[in-house]
C-alpha cells in the first residue's frame, strides 16, 4: 500500500543487521512480528526503531545508532545489562507475558521492574523524537512499549499514532491483577489506533477499560477524559508464497534431517514452538503418549517429531519448562520404543523457513495445541506448504487467535488429553477428499489474511483518521 507519509516502526525487536546486509532471507525467523514488519517494511520503505538486542554493563543513555539498509533505515539502541534484566527479562516476560496469556499463578509483581519498564519506554521516546518529522506516521509494536506512544505526546509529538498488540488481551479480572492496570489503559487511549488480532481480545480490552475507566465506546472508538482512541481488529498473517514452493519438500525432508528409515506406512506429527509454556508442550507430550496407550497398532509407524527453538533461555520459568519437556520424553520414549523405533524425536533448535516448509510437506498431522496463543503462524505455514493433491491435517487449538478464522482445521482443546489425542487418531485416518476439502478452505483463509494485508489494512485505518 501506497503511504503518503514516511512509516516509523518501533518494536522492542528488531532482526539483526547482519539480516539486512545478507541477499539470503532465508535466515531462522526471529518470531512472527518481526516477519510481518519486515515485509510491511521492505515494501512501504521508512525507518524501524528498536533494541539492538546487545547489552552493555556501563550505563546508557539517549541517543541511537542509524544504519540504511535500502529503504530501510534501521536505528538501535541499546540497553544496560540491568535494563534488560528488570525491562525485558523481568515486566516484560514475567510480569506481562503470563498475564496477557491469562497464567495468573505465573504472574511475578515487583515495582523494580515496572519503574524500569517505565523508564525504558521514555528512554525509546527521547531516543526517537529527533529522528521523526511532522509527517511521518509511528506505529508501534506489542506489549514491550504500552506507554511509548503516552511518553511521544508528553515530548510534544502530534502527529499519527497506532499501536498494535501481538498477544492476547485477557479478561479484565486478570488484567487488573497488575496493580499497574489503570494506568497501562490510560496510556493506550493516547494512541489514534490500538490494533488487535481477534474479537475476542477486543472484547476483553474494551471491557477491561469499562472496569477500571468507565468511558464509553461510540462506534470504534473508546473515549475517556477528552481522550479517544480507535481499537480494531487486524489478523497477521504470512506470505504463503515463502512455504508454497514444492521443491522444499525434495530438499528439506524431514525423513533424512532425523535419518528414518522407510517404514511401509509410517506417519510423522510435528509440532513446531518455540520452547515457551505458553505452547503447553507437556500437555501435547501426554496427547501423544495417551494415542499410543489407546492404539498399540501405531507402534513402530508412528512418529512425533518436535522442534522447540531456545527462547527467553535468561527466565527461570522457561529453564523450568525445558526441564519439563525433556524429562517427559525421556519417560514416553522410554516406556514405548522397541527395537528400530524411537516415537519421539526431540529437537531444541531453529530452523531456516525453507527447511521447515519442507518438513511440513512431509507431515501427516501438525499439532499447533498451545494452551494460549495471540495468532500462531505455525498453523498458517502449514497449510501453505502442503501438497493440494494429498495435504496433511491441521490440528488446532481453539485458544489460538489462529482459530477464530482456520475453522476447517481440527479444532481442539489442548487441556483435553484424552478428547485431543483421540482427535488426533482421527486426523491421521482422514480421507484424502477431506484433507483436500480442508486444506483448501485454510488455504484460502491463509492468502487472505496475510502479513501484506495486516499491515495495509493497519496502516491505511491510521492514515484515514
Ligand atoms: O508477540 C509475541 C512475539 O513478539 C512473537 O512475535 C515472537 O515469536 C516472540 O514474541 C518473540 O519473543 P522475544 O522477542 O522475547 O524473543
């Protein structure tokens, strides 16, 4: 989409320079927003302001690096050893990440690491205000900066403001679990838009600023003391065509990364997490150990493959859930492989987009079970990288944003072992005119909504108001 102003991104992530400088995009994702962005990005032009992802142990000040990348120019700053123990390890994975996926016994409350978060998202406004002009138009991304765009208008900007979250909103009895919460919600009503993924966080939003501010919703927009803001749903999506083409199925095979041998009949499950409890791997651990339980006939054929990518490794809670999961698979594969055949095969690293579109080719069944999930573009991947003449099946989580629209997957609750792992059994007994009914409805659902459309749609609403 054409913008008539310069578009000014700021994200707490942003993908390393050297991802820039390289021709070769086909480096491991750095999540779901940075994807998206970059696209956005690579074809409005503009600026991308965030955190180097680099720390120092002397104290930093305001102030930012500046490289240009193309149209791109990519401005960093950097943070303090402390910083990103209180700002990032600390409000922003412990305190905010459980609470907006709804884990209120996660939920860690510490005033140090709010006061740093606070001064963190000043720190982003002082080091952005001298680079913008009159015109541009910022949209910032996700719950690291819920009061940058309040910290912009108290240094006197003016100009266009949207805010987008890429996580769920919880219900207003959790979200006022942060004694922080009243003031977390005025500051979004200084944005012009707040983007969520789907109606039911909308809900939870809007219901939550009814509780603790009492304004009133008039159409879209929420106003509150002379403030208003827009609020609106805008689904992120992929580019399908980055998992479309066939021939990652013949040169990433999953088959030859893991050395299987050809087994008549063999069927392959994969899930794909980053390691995060918010996925509820154990949980989908135990689907696939209740399936063997009830159907001994799998044995030998079926196979579960995981792939978890390190995150957050700094946390206790996600060093605790790498524990977890490795102790259960030490325990189902002890309990069930035989000679020639070990059920599940456990991998804790990243892989590259083309080599996962070509393990999805492979696969009969992806479970995408997270116990909570603001989108989920595992599920969008797969359904690009199949084969439309005999596709594997979908297994999705209804706590996934994901569901709200891929409603021809199998839809399922992750907290039900035992309804899962049966749904499951089901899924890879599907009959082709199924999968390919199926698949072509998800497909379709995937080319509409995609990370294209999401930021035109976002950024042409922000232009308009
Ligand atoms: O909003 C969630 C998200 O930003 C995803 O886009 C991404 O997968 C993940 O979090 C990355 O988290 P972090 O930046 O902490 O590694």
């Amino acid at each position: 989409m054409a913008l008539n102003s310069r578009l000014i991104v700021v994200s707490n992530r942003v993908p390393p320079a050297s991802g820039f400088e390289s021709q070769d995009r086909d480096e491991a994702s750095a999540g779901g927003l940075v994807t998206a962005v970059r696209a956005a990005m690579e074809q409005s032009g503009g600026m991308w302001f965030g955190w180097s992802g680099r720390s120092t142990r002397r104290r930093v000040t305001t102030g930012s690096t500046v490289r240009i990348f193309g149209r791109i120019q990519l401005a960093t700053i950097d943070l303090s050893d402390d910083e990103v123990s209180l700002f990032y390890l600390g409000f922003s994975n412990r305190t905010l990440w459980p609470l907006l996926h709804s884990f209120p016994m996660r939920v860690v409350i510490r005033h140090d690491t709010y006061r740093a978060y606070r001064r963190i998202n000043l720190r982003f406004a002082q080091s952005l205000m001298p680079l913008l002009r009159s015109d541009d138009i910022i949209w910032i991304q996700d719950f690291h900066l819920f009061h940058l765009g309040y910290e912009l208008r108290r240094l006197g900007w003016r100009g266009k403001l949207g805010f987008f979250l890429h996580v769920p909103f919880p219900p207003a009895e959790i979200f006022n679990i942060m004694p922080w919460s009243r003031e977390t919600l005025e500051a979004l009503l200084h944005y012009d838009l707040v983007g969520l993924h789907d109606e039911r966080y909308l809900h939870n939003l809007v219901d939550a600023l009814d509780v603790e501010l009492g304004g009133e919703l008039n159409g879209d927009s929420y106003g509150y003391q002379g403030k208003s803001a827009r609020v609106g749903v805008f689904p992120i999506g992929i580019d399908p065509d980055k998992f479309r083409p066939r021939e990652y199925g013949q040169q990433h095979k999953l088959s030859n990364e893991l050395g299987l041998a050809e087994v008549p009949d063999r069927r392959l499950i994969l899930g794909v997490d980053r390691l995060d409890y918010t996925k509820g791997i154990p949980h989908r651990l135990r689907i696939f150990e209740r399936m063997l339980e009830r159907h001994p006939n799998l044995g030998g054929k079926l196979i579960y493959i995981q792939i978890s990518s390190p995150s957050r490794t700094r946390v206790p809670e996600y060093v605790q859930e790498k524990e977890q999961v490795e102790r259960l698979v030490g325990q189902i594969n002890g309990r069930f492989s035989e000679a020639g055949w070990v059920p599940i095969r456990y991998l804790y690293r990243s892989y590259s987009q083309s080599e996962l579109a070509g393990f999805y080719h492979e696969t009969d069944v992806c479970l995408v079970t997270p116990l909570r999930d603001g989108m989920n573009l595992v599920a969008k991947e797969f359904v690009a990288a199949q084969d439309v003449d005999s596709p594997g099946v979908l297994v999705l989580s209804r706590f996934t944003g994901a569901a709200s629209t891929m409603k021809d997957a199998v839809i399922v609750n992750p907290y039900d072992v035992e309804g899962t792992a049966e749904a499951t059994y089901q899924a890879l007994r599907m009959p082709v005119s199924e999968r390919r009914r199926r698949n072509r409805s998800l497909l379709s659902v995937v080319e509409r909504y995609s990370s294209q459309s999401w930021s035109d749609s976002f950024c042409a609403a922000l232009q308009d108001i």
